[in-house]
C-alpha cells in the first residue's frame, strides 16, 4: 500500500512540474506578444487621434515590421521550451 502511494506521489509531482514548465511557456508567449504589439498599439493610437507630427512615416514603419514579425516567435518559444 506504501509503494502505491510513492508511486502516485511520484507521478504527481511529475505532473505539476510538467504543467508548470507549459504555463511559463504560455507567459512566454503572452508576454512576448504584448510587448511585440503594443509599440505598434501605440503608434497607431497616436495616429488615430490627431498627433501624425509626432511620428513620422519611416519611423510609423519599424513597430509594424516588429509587431507582424511576433507571429515568428512562437515556435521559437515552442521549440526551445517544449520537449515533444
């Protein structure tokens, strides 16, 4: 009776650091999208109400190529963090 709950405990213990490794991942991703997007939100947002004299068109270019280039970082984050 011991042994199966050595057992169990072991594999609970496996389980909970396994599904912390995937929430990190998941902080990982989230955060990385925010801070890809929001230079991006910004911008835009300064556009939308009235301040285009702030930012000018070449520099508007750099958090749009920033923000679109998000969807590459992903799968890095995957790779590196994942196992399988």
């Amino acid at each position: 009776m011991r042994s199966i709950q050595d057992l169990q405990t072991v594999q609970t213990i496996k389980i909970l650091r396994y599904e912390k490794k995937v929430a990190v991942m998941f902080l990982m991703m989230i955060s990385c999208f925010l801070v890809c997007w929001t230079p991006y939100a910004v911008v835009s947002m300064l556009e939308a109400f009235g301040r285009e004299s702030v930012v000018s068109p070449t520099v508007a270019i750099i958090p749009s190529f920033f923000a679109k280039s998000s969807t590459a970082y992903n799968p890095v984050i995957y790779a590196f963090m994942s196992r399988k």
